[in-house]
C-alpha cells in the first residue's frame, strides 16, 4: 500500500471515526488539540531522548501497548501495580522480568500532568509512544487517534489466555488475534513487530537443542544460523539475549527475509510460513518494504482502537488507581 493511500484510508477513518465501547466514546487524532495541544509533542520528545539513550527502548515500548491492547483492550491495565487484592497484569508469566519502559511512561505522565493537569489517559500515552518509538527506529509515522479511557483492574490470570505465545502455531495466532477483532492479515503484519527487540535464549532452545524432543536442532532452521546461535547462546545460558532479527535495532522488513531464508527464531515466527497468507505476505514485504512499513502503521491503528473491557476513567497515576469521589 504506497503511503497515499495509507493516509486517504486514515482520513476515512477520521471522518467516520472509531467508536469505543459501551461510552460511545469516539477516538479523534485532534481528541486533545482544546485541552493539551502540545501533548504529542511533549509525548515525541521524551521518546527520542528515551530512545537516543537506549535504542533497545523502542522495542520494549511499542511491546507496551501491544501488550495492554490484547488483555482488557486498550486501557492502559499494563501499567497497574499489584495491590494486596489485585495481581496485576506485570505480574503474569508472560510479562514478568520481560515487560520494561514502565519508568518511561511513568515519567511521560509525570511531564503531561505539570502541562495539563487530568487531561492524557494512560491509555493515550501508550499509543502515542508505541507510534513514536516505530518511528524513531525506522519505521514510518501513523496517525494516532486519541481519547481512550484508561481501565481501573488489571489481572494477572487474564493475560496468558490472551496474549499470544510464543509456542503458537498459525491456526492458534488466528484465534487469539480473532477474540480482539483482528483478522489473520492484521496478525502476519503486526508480527513485524519483531523487527526490533531481543528475546532470551531459552525461548528457542527448544528448537535449537531439543526439537519435537529429539535432542537434535530443528531441520528447518538454516545450519549455519543454528551453529551461530548455538555460539551465542549456548545451553548454560538460557537468559542470554539474541536479536530477534538480522537489523537489530531498525524497524524493517528484514524479519520477514528472515523467516523467508530459515532464520527465524521462535516457534510462532516460524509458523508465519506455514500458511500461504504468511508466505505471499513475507515476499510481499521483502519486495516492497515501504508497503510494509505503511500496513504495519494501519494495523497499529486498528490495534490501538480495541476498546476498554471496563473503561473507569482518566488516572493521574499511571501505575495505581485513584478511588472516585
């Protein structure tokens, strides 16, 4: 989709607009120009200082919102902390030790509330970060329509039901991103989203060292890529980090050549190839990387409209609820 486009489909959108749960609340890219103007911009700011200091950053921020959008919808729950009755969403399997950027946002909010004071949700601020921080890397910018009402529950036994795993074959990533009205497309490009970022070695030692428990390294994975990681990650150090794609640390197509070359990392990377929607769409976005990057944005978009489970209102305090008077 050539970048034209892209932007006539956003402006559809924005004419109609996104509505929001049962608040008919409707998502605007100007929701904040009367109240906070200048958020956006205080938002972009703090990312590429953020970002220019630890461009590893960019990756654990985008996994943010992801992250919030799949469990309760886009609310901003991500950021909650446990309370002597709630185990919150950090604390899950598949979050905790893995999720950071926590620090960042809190710092982001801190900025927003001396500039307007109860105005950005939580919410917001993960969208918008998730876009700059794409962008600050490679990627290309997207519009971000604003005015999501942040949840007030967040819960731990919610999140590996919903989030996808890294063990997932194609048929199951459809399932989990079908529950939150995302279609098998929206999946394969927002699967791109390992562009960037690391993960532990013992999220693939599986296929590296014991595949289908065979103590061999999975037959489809390139021999010479297998001998490099199994350099870099040896079987004594299963927290040891590798990128997730050969450009670390750029947002590009390369995850897709990746895949398509056998050099992809996890079980539910792989899997991407195992049907023939995953396929032509990582030739797609090998041939034509700026497409890529253009749907990746449009897809972030339709993410980033899941609506609240339980919209409860604007928090001061990202990382903590405020009782209502």
């Amino acid at each position: 989709m050539a970048r034209t486009s892209l932007r006539s489909v956003v402006f559809l959108v924005l004419a109609v607009a996104v509505v929001v749960s049962d608040a008919q609340l409707q998502l605007s890219e100007t929701f904040y120009d009367a109240t906070c103007p200048q958020a956006a911009s205080i938002v972009q700011q703090k990312v590429n200082a953020f970002v220019d200091a630890d461009r590893g950053l960019a990756a654990a921020l985008m996994r943010l919102h992801f992250h919030d959008c799949f469990v309760r919808g886009c609310d901003g729950s991500v950021l909650l902390n446990s309370t002597e009755s709630m185990l919150t969403e950090k604390e899950a399997l598949l979050n905790k030790g893995s999720l950071r950027g926590f620090e960042q946002i809190d710092e982001i909010k801190m900025e927003l509330e001396c500039a307007c004071p109860g105005v950005v949700s939580c919410a917001d601020i993960l969208a918008l970060v998730a876009r700059d921080a794409t962008a600050k890397v490679g990627g290309t910018s997207w519009p971000v329509f604003l005015g999501r009402i942040d949840g007030g529950a967040s819960f731990a036994d919610e999140v590996n039901s919903s989030l996808p795993e890294r063990t997932d074959n194609f048929t199951q990533l459809v399932a989990r991103f079908a529950r939150v009205g995302l279609d098998a497309r929206d999946m394969v490009i927002l699967s791109g989203g390992h562009s960037i970022g690391q993960v532990h070695c013992g999220a693939f030692f599986e296929r590296l060292y014991n595949f289908q428990g065979l103590n061999i390294t999975d037959p489809a994975m390139d021999p010479e890529f297998a001998a490099m990681l199994k350099v870099q990650c040896p079987p004594t150090k299963p927290f040891g980090f590798m990128a997730l794609d050969a450009t670390n640390g750029t947002f590009d197509s390369a995850y897709y050549l990746d895949l398509l070359t056998n050099k992809g990392l996890l079980e539910s990377d792989v899997a991407l190839l195992s049907d023939p929607l995953g396929v032509e769409y990582a030739i797609r976005a090998v041939q034509d990387p700026m497409a890529f990057l253009n749907e990746f944005g449009w897809a972030m978009i339709k993410m980033g409209a899941i609506p609240a489970l339980e919209p409860y209102g604007w928090r001061k305090h990202c990382a903590f609820v405020e009782p209502k008077y």
